[in-house]
C-alpha cells in the first residue's frame, strides 16, 4: 500500500501520531461506546433548525443525497454567513489546518516535527502578505470575508468543546490539550489563496533544475532536457494574435555552475513547502483541462463547457461542492452561483451562475525569479555598493518545547530562501546566497475576484473579474447563456529588463530586474473564435510570436492536442453532446507511445508481441499499457540517472516525452550512453535494455503470463487522509483511508492520473480533482463529481460517497435552479437569526 505524505517534504510526527492512535485503539476497545458518541458527535445537522446569531432573515440549505448545499438568503451577507456555517460543519479541521500551515504555526499542534514547515513558510511570509491585502478589496469583498468570518466562529461558538467539533481534535486533546482553535478571520481566508499560488507557481523547479544540472553537464546538453515547445505539432490556446495599440489581437550557464550548492539548499527549502493542491513527485502533474465548444457544434444549440483541476489526492478532496442564492437578485444580493468551492474561503471558485460558466487551468507563466546575491555580513551588494539587508525575527511557538526564532533576512528582490535551516559558512558558499522574488509576495486583488466572478452576467463584467485575478495567473474559459465563448490569460506577468527567468539572475548586477507587469488588456484572449471551440491543457497560451515573453516552460501540449483532435474529429460527424464532453473526460491515450513504439517493435523481445494492435489507450486491463509504462520507467532510469542527481531525475511527464521523441532521431546522442560502463551505449542498446527490464520487472509483480497483466493492477490510487492516513498503524489507516483504487489514464493523457517515473512505482500522486460539464442551454443538466464527497468527518455517509463514481469514471446531476435543487434535496436546514 503507497502511502503518501500530507505535503511535498513533510513527513508526520510518527512517534506523536503512533502514542495518540494507540491510546485511541485502547479506548476503542474498553470503551467502544464512548468512542462512538465522539466519532457521532461533531457530524453537522442537517435538517430541522438552528440559530447563527447575527442574520437579518432565516437562511435555507437544502442538502442532496451527497450531502452537497445550496444554501438560499435574502441578504449578501447571510449568504455568506451560512457558508462559513456549512464550510465548519462539514470540514472545520481542514481550515483550520490549513490556516495554521499558512501562517507558519503548525508546530503550536504537533511539536518540533513540523518546525522546517513553519520556518520556510514564516520566511516566505505568507499571512503577512495576505494582512496587507485586506486594504486592498472593494468593498463588496471585505464584507463578504467578514460575514464569512461571522458564520464560523458562530459554529464554533455553538459547537464548543473537542466532541463536537471533530475527531481529530479529540485525538488531539490526548497529547496537546492545551490547543484551542482562534476565532476565525479574514486573513484566513486570504492566506489560503498564498498557498495556492504557491502550488502553481509555474517554473521555479525548472529554474533550480536547470542550474544544478549545469553543475554536472555542459549548457547545451541541460538545453536537450527542455526542448521548445513543439508549435508545429501541437497548437497553442490561442492560435494567432498580438499586441497592437495597447490591447491584443487575435487577428485572424557559468552563474549557475558556481551557485549550484547554494540553488540545492534552495530546493530543499522549496520542497518542504506545504504543498496545500499538490502531490508528491513530479510538480509538472500540477495541471488541468479545460475545453468550451460553441453551441455551432452542440446538439442544443449553445454552448457546452467542461473543466477538470490536475492537483493532488486528498482525503477529504480539495474541493466542495455547493451552490450560493440570493433569494431576489438585486444589487445588493446578486449571487445565485454554484460550483467547487475551497473550505475556508467565501464564494464560488469554479462553476456557473445563471448566465456565465468558467473554468480554470494553470497558464504557468514565469512569475518567480531566483537572485543570486552576494552576502557580506549583514549586507549585500547592489552594483558595487553594499546595502543592509532588511531583517526581522519571527517566533515559531512550539507544542511541548521552547520557542523558536527565525531571523528572515530579505534584499530588495526578497526573502533569503538558502538559508531558512542552518546558517550558511560564508567560507564554504563563496558569500553567495539565493532571494527569491515571487508576485505572490506582493500584495494584490485576487480576493476580489472570486466575489466579481461570481455575479458576473457577461463577457465584459467576466474580464473585468479576470483582471483582478493576479495571482496565481490562470487560464479562464468563459461560456454564456447568450451564445458566448471565450478565453482570457489573467494575472501579474513580469516584465524584465533582461534575461527571460529560465536561470537564477546576477542579483547584484541590476541587470535583470522586474519594470513592470503584462498590461492586463495585452494579455492573450479570445472570444467567439471562428474554429468554434477553445481548449486549454497548461499548453502554450499564445504562438511564438506573441510581443512579449510569457515562459518557456509550457506543458507540451500533448494533452491539449489530443482535445483538439477528440472536438474536431466529433464536429465532423455529427453534433456534440455531453456524453461527448464526459467521453473526452475519460480519454486514456497515451501521446508519447505511437512514436516510441515503432522503435520498440523493431527491436522485439519476449513481450513485444503486446503492442500489435494497441490502440495506444490505457484502461485499467490494458496489458500493453502496463507493460509500455514499465518501458517508460525503465528507460528513463537507463537513459538519465547516471549523470543526473536524485533531484533532477525525470518524473516522465510531457516534457521528458518531448525530450526522448528529440533522441530518437539522434541514436548516438550522450545522453544514450551510461557513463558507467566502459561501452558506449546507443539508442538501440538502451531501448532494448528497457524492454527486457519492464518484462522482468512485470513477471516479478504481475506474474509469467503477459496477456493477463493489467494497468490497473500497477496504476493503483490510494485516498489518504491527512491527519491519520500515514500513521503506520493499519487498523487506523484501514478506518480513515480509501482504496486503493485501480484506475486508467496516466502521464499526460487527458484521464490525467499522474504518476512519478522516479519514484520506481506507478501508484497515482496526481488526478482531475473533479470534473465538470456546464450546460449553458439547461443548467439543470449540467454535471459534475468530486473526487471524495462533501464531509471531512472520516466516518460520515459522504466522506467517500462520490470517490467510487470518479474512479469510474461517471458523473452526478447538477441542479441548480430552486424548483430542481428542490427535487433533488434529501435534507433541508433552516438557520434562524
């Protein structure tokens, strides 16, 4: 069984988690109808009534046979309230661990076994950013944050005492009594948006990758390793357009080499960063789908919209589904909008309202710089003088220890990120350390969007919410009742005096400093498109002749093509429908194996006889799936780990496709050889090599008869919780766990179902983490899932309750006017004033 680590870098407190958890088995068995009445007693009530003091008028919420909400209100501000009400009853320890991860403070609950966690997250800053963003937001957003607040700590305050707010915080009584959770505020809610951004921060990975290879390779062999984006075979979002008159168009090396120690102590400072959406592995899995198809070629007539978020398993999912109505739209109370939303946070995310649908995929574009700068004592240089760093301590309370305090250093491009673990010899670094300069370490808008896109009625008020999406910087599809479709690339872009941010600058060079940001109106959008449907994978946004620079670091665009190529070859036989949409959801085709196989069938081998007639798919009994994956592995281990360190060994995704399709064609490249041998190997030698690896590997883990292997049997996705799922301890992770779960899909295909080449397993660390179809001409028959259920309480109905439709592939009914949210309601609750 995988087990997977709460966040990238952080392993949990075992010794905490193994004494608390035995202690909960004794009282299981001595007292096992306590321990039934705590497990029961923070589950939320549903139906009947109760009071949140502070609302002007009853507020409805009418709950489905998953327990989703659609909560309905006379006033912005009780909406609000009963969603912070609903958030804490169903999912109160996630925020609230959340929040403290945010800021820096979870070693207040688990001890000195989090303290690197608190410390880089302290150094980043990010709650003190989001305190500075509150002076920030409109009007309309400080109000909804506030009356947010005011719904959970009314929850809080009526759910008093450990019982009957989770059993997590029961357990946790057991060895940290002391905790009691805050009052919750607004910076809360912001805070969470840091993480967030910090989850798709682009190509800050391929920065520091690119460098430490340096150390070891010469430059133009790290350049094999990121090849350009292949425009002519894989069509960008956008497909022409540039920048004229303020607005765009669619018109129809030796620095790195000597930082190298400095960049891995950065890598290992970014690595035990929470990662709150991701996944362990390979950070390229932080992607998604998105696709909107113009109703010119849907069987309604209107428009048909689907998204699906690549981030990492959770248990509970990352996302929660409900739906926010204002009873009478007015000025005043113009929300009647449903979709994903985020514990912790007021509003929609994703979703529709009564006119507009959008969708989001990361557009990845390089808002992260690493300088180098040269550190004299408490100074640093700028351009030959030496200018004080700015410092500042900040204390780390710790759970049965004494505190601690971290002295954050920061130069004017910002925070020191080498040095957050131990201070560094000055002699052994050569006086050179790393700052890191990030847009989300600025304070900005975003918290105003999410409200403006949720009362958006069209196209204009759509972009004006976009443009207050900063970061993290997303790409928006747009779909409307009217007949509309559109994209729109929002969010704080650099612009540079120098350089293009693919390798840490000269800090004290000045020479490649931010000047600016990507006007807003010169960002990449389309609206209308004459090819009538728009598709977006983390691809390139925009062709190569696009004014200013974005990044070169797209996703290669094999999942975006393949979405291309599926809406194309549908449009030419008939009419899309939603079953089409959901189809495209669940394609399993492997992009990379009809230019590897050819090479491999040459060659031959024992199991080769697998690929005839394969439709290069990957469904979960697929033998030649499972053994083609096996290849994969194993050729990126033959081809790449002898001269790469454990760091920058591939994870397979698209741009090692992209990299291996480049050598194919150059059969006695270096890169073929194993420098530790004294042949030198080729292509063919290492191809072959694979081969006969994956067949052995496979006889040993799936048994001797080829034809039975399956991908599912390998391909396999365990729901770990985060509080218990990783405790050592099997009865306990057997009650809080789910799975594992045998699924299709892989690397790259649009059934996205990442998993990491060199962890040397195939087990899942990455999924569309739900899955939606919006439906402009029938909201009622939109559809979605999610990727676990609604609850965060492990024994309730619906912490698992949607998690065996997703694997399966299949979607729920979305109701979303009143008379149908009616129908389909199992519970109602009346929150009285």
């Amino acid at each position: 069984m995988v087990r997977f680590a709460p966040y990238k870098g952080f392993s949990w407190p075992v010794r905490w988690l193994f004494r608390i958890l035995t202690t909960v088995l004794v009282l299981a068995l001595v007292a096992a109808g306590a321990v039934v009445w705590v497990v029961r007693a923070s589950f939320p009530q549903v139906d009947g009534e109760l009071r949140l003091p502070g609302l002007a008028k009853p507020v409805t919420v009418l709950r489905d046979e998953h327990g989703v909400p659609q909560i309905y209100a006379d006033t912005a501000a009780d909406l609000f309230a009963a969603q912070g009400y609903v958030h804490a009853q169903d999912r109160f320890w996630e925020m609230d661990f959340r929040r403290k991860t945010t800021a820096g403070r979870l070693s207040e609950i688990f001890g000195d076994s989090t303290l690197e966690i608190d410390k880089v997250v302290r150094t980043l800053g990010w709650r003190r950013v989001a305190e500075q963003e509150i002076n920030l937001l409109t009007p309309e957003a400080k109000a909804g944050l506030d009356s947010y607040a005011s719904g959970v700590n009314a929850w809080m305050k009526a759910n008093d005492g450990f019982a009957a707010r989770s059993l997590e915080y029961a357990v946790l009584k057991l060895t940290n009594a002391d905790y009691e959770p805050e009052p919750w505020t607004p910076v809360d809610s912001l805070a969470w948006l840091k993480a967030m951004a910090w989850d798709l921060r682009s190509n800050l990975d391929d920065e520091i990758e690119r460098s430490v290879d340096a150390a070891t390779v010469p430059r133009e062999r790290v350049d094999e390793l990121f090849p350009s984006y292949p425009y002519d075979l894989h069509k960008p979002i956008v497909t022409t357009g540039g920048v004229s008159d303020g607005e765009f168009t669619s018109g129809e090396g030796d620095q790195a080499t000597a930082a190298a120690d400095a960049l891995k102590r950065v890598s290992a400072t970014l690595n035990a960063v929470p990662s709150l959406l991701g996944s362990e592995g390979d950070p390229k899995g932080i992607g998604s789908n998105s696709w909107v198809v113009s109703g010119r070629f849907t069987d309604t007539g209107k428009p048909l919209l689907a998204n699906d978020p690549h981030l990492g398993p959770k248990m509970p999912s990352i996302w929660y589904q409900a739906g926010l109505h204002c009873r009478t739209l007015s000025d005043a109370c113009p929300y009647d909008v449903s979709g994903f939303t985020f514990s912790g946070l007021p509003g929609v995310v994703i979703g529709h309202n009564r006119t507009i649908a959008w969708g989001f995929t990361n557009l990845a574009p390089d808002v992260a710089d690493l300088y180098l700068e040269r550190v004299r004592e408490n100074t640093y240089e700028i351009s030959g003088t030496w200018a004080p760093l700015e410092t500042r301590t900040e204390r780390i309370e710790v759970a049965g220890g004494q505190p601690v305090d971290l002295t954050v250093r920061t130069t004017r491009h910002g925070p020191i990120v080498s040095d957050v673990f131990a201070p560094v010899d000055p002699l052994t670094s050569g006086g050179v350390e790393v700052a890191l300069r990030w847009t989300a370490l600025d304070p900005g808008m975003t918290g105003n969007a999410i409200f403006m896109l949720g009362r958006a009625t069209d196209w204009d008020e759509f972009r004006k919410a976009a443009a207050q999406f900063e970061v993290p910087s997303q790409n928006l599809v747009y779909a409307d009742t009217s007949g509309n479709i559109g994209y729109q690339a929002p969010g704080k872009i650099p612009v540079r005096s120098g350089g293009d941010g693919k390798w840490p600058a000269e800090g004290w060079s000045g020479a490649q400093e931010w000047t600016g940001f990507i006007p807003f109106d010169e960002l990449p959008m389309a609206f209308n498109p004459e090819e009538g449907f728009i598709a977006t994978a983390n691809n390139a946004a925009v062709g190569p002749d696009y004014t200013h620079f974005l990044t070169d670091d797209w996703a290669y665009g094999y999942r975006s093509q393949r979405i291309r190529d599926r809406l194309t070859q549908a449009i030419a036989v008939g009419k899309i429908t939603k079953n089409v949409m959901s189809d495209i959801h669940q394609d399993t085709f492997n992009g990379l194996a009809p230019i590897l196989v050819p090479h491999l069938a040459k060659l031959g081998g024992a199991d080769s006889g697998l690929f005839t007639g394969w439709d290069f798919g990957q469904e979960k009994d697929s033998a030649p799936a499972a053994y083609f994956n096996a290849v994969w592995r194993n050729l990126l281990t033959l081809t790449f780990h002898d001269e790469l360190g454990e760091d920058q060994r591939p994870g397979g995704n698209d741009r090692w496709w992209e990299v291996v399709r480049k050598l194919l064609d150059d059969h006695s490249n270096a890169w073929w050889d194993d420098v530790r041998t004294p042949k030198a190997e080729q292509r063919d030698d290492i191809l072959r090599a694979a081969l006969d690896a994956a067949s052995k590997e496979l006889r040993e883990r799936l048994g001797d008869d080829p034809k039975s292997w399956a991908w599912g049997d390998l391909h396999t996705l365990e729901l770990t919780n985060e509080t218990f799922g990783t405790s050592g301890i099997a009865p306990i992770e057997w009650l809080f766990n789910r799975g594992p779960y045998p699924l299709a899909g892989g690397k790259d295909a649009v059934d996205a179902t990442g998993w990491d080449a060199a962890s040397g397993t195939y087990e899942v660390n990455w999924v569309p983490s739900m899955r939606m179809v919006a439906d402009m001409a029938d909201l009622d028959a939109s559809t979605w899932v999610n990727l676990t259920g609604a609850s965060g309480h492990a024994f309730n109905g619906h912490y698992a309750d949607q998690a065996d439709l997703w694997a399966e592939g299949r979607t729920t009914p979305w109701p979303f006017t009143e008379a149908a949210v009616r129908e389909a309601a199992t519970d109602e609750l009346t929150l009285t004033p």
